[in-house]
C-alpha cells in the first residue's frame, strides 16, 4: 500500500516544544497516524521520553549503540477504536525527536 504512505498533511504550529505535525491518511480518508516534530534548538522547552511513558516499560525497538533511541508503548482498544501504539524517537537518550500516535488496526 504505498500510495497510503503519500497521503498526509503537515501542518506548522505554534507551541514551545514542537514545530510540525504530520497527520496520515488511508485510502479511506481515516487517520493512520499523527506524528509531532520537536524543536531542536536550545532555546526551547524539550520533551524528554520519559514524559510521554516509562521507558522501562516501553519496547525498545531502535539501537542506542548508534544514537537511534525508539520507544514504543502498546495502547489497548478504546471504546469505538482498535489497537494503537505511541512511539518515541530520538538521537538523543534523553529527548525526543518526534513523537507519534499510530493506528495498528483499521475498523
């Protein structure tokens, strides 16, 4: 499903830790994911990855040996909703570089 991978918006906000968020779409105009992109500069309130959950209890799915630091926490089914995953990622082991809502089942 490639085609699905082109079907997103990016919107530029204005907030003090993130500068761009990316909303995907499926064919059927659903929102796979939502994706924040934070701020790099010094000069802004970063967001560590321990704000969004506990990394020991999150999966670890990239490689610190190479400065890629991905967490990921499996979201139960909500009312009206199936699975979903919030993922983290970084360079950084203690900030993160984006920080993504994403839809692993369609209904």
């Amino acid at each position: 499903m490639r085609d699905e991978r082109k079907r997103q918006e990016i919107w530029e906000v204005e907030d003090e830790s993130f500068s761009h968020l990316i909303v995907g779409f499926n064919g059927k105009d659903f929102v796979r994911f939502i994706t924040a992109v934070a701020r790099q500069h010094n000069e802004v309130k970063r967001v560590a990855h321990t704000a969004i959950g506990g990394v020991a209890n999150a999966h670890q799915a990239g490689g610190p040996a190479i400065k890629n630091f991905t967490y990921e926490w499996r979201l139960a089914p909500q009312k009206g909703s199936g699975e979903s995953l919030l993922i983290t990622r970084g360079r950084d082991p203690e900030y993160l570089s984006t920080y993504s809502l994403k839809r692993l089942a369609a209904n």
